[in-house]
C-alpha cells in the first residue's frame, strides 16, 4: 500500500470512527488506540512509518537542535553514548 494510499485510508477510518462515535464519551485517541490494536504487524509498521514522516515534515530545525543532532550522532558514533528509543 502507497504512503498516500495508507494517510487517506487512517484518515477515513478515523473520520468515520469518530463522527460516529463522537457522543459516546470516549476521546480521539482512545479510538486510534481502538482502531491501531486491530491492525496487522505490516500495517502497524506502515502506520508507525508514516507518522515518523508526518511528525519530521512538520519540525522546524533551528540551527542549535541541528547541533544537538550532529553532536549526538558523534557520540553514537564514538561509543561514548549507546543509541537508546525512549518511549
């Protein structure tokens, strides 16, 4: 399935999950929770991709963040910091 393909398919789904929901006292991201659980481990990683991508288009890099990730990526490099994902 195309990147594009995936955004208009979950924005569908969500739409329609939460208009139709909307009164049922339950919040947006319970229901994309709800919705997510059911998806496959392919579709799961797709999702997860394209959020990474929607989340990156949308930060602005100032030149110290830019700093910051050089000199991270150093460390990383170097040995002196492992590289850890912190939920």
């Amino acid at each position: 399935m195309a990147r594009n393909d995936l955004a208009d398919l979950v924005g569908r789904i969500v739409d329609f999950r939460l208009t139709s929901c909307h009164d049922s006292g339950v919040s947006k991201v319970e229901q994309l929770e709800g919705e997510l659980q059911k998806l496959s481990p392919a579709e799961l990683q797709q999702v997860r991709d394209w959020l990474e991508d929607y989340a990156e288009d949308r930060l602005k890099f100032s030149p110290e963040f830019e700093a910051q990730i050089r000199q991270s990526e150093r460390e990383m490099q170097s040995g002196a910091r492992p590289r850890v994902r912190q939920p």
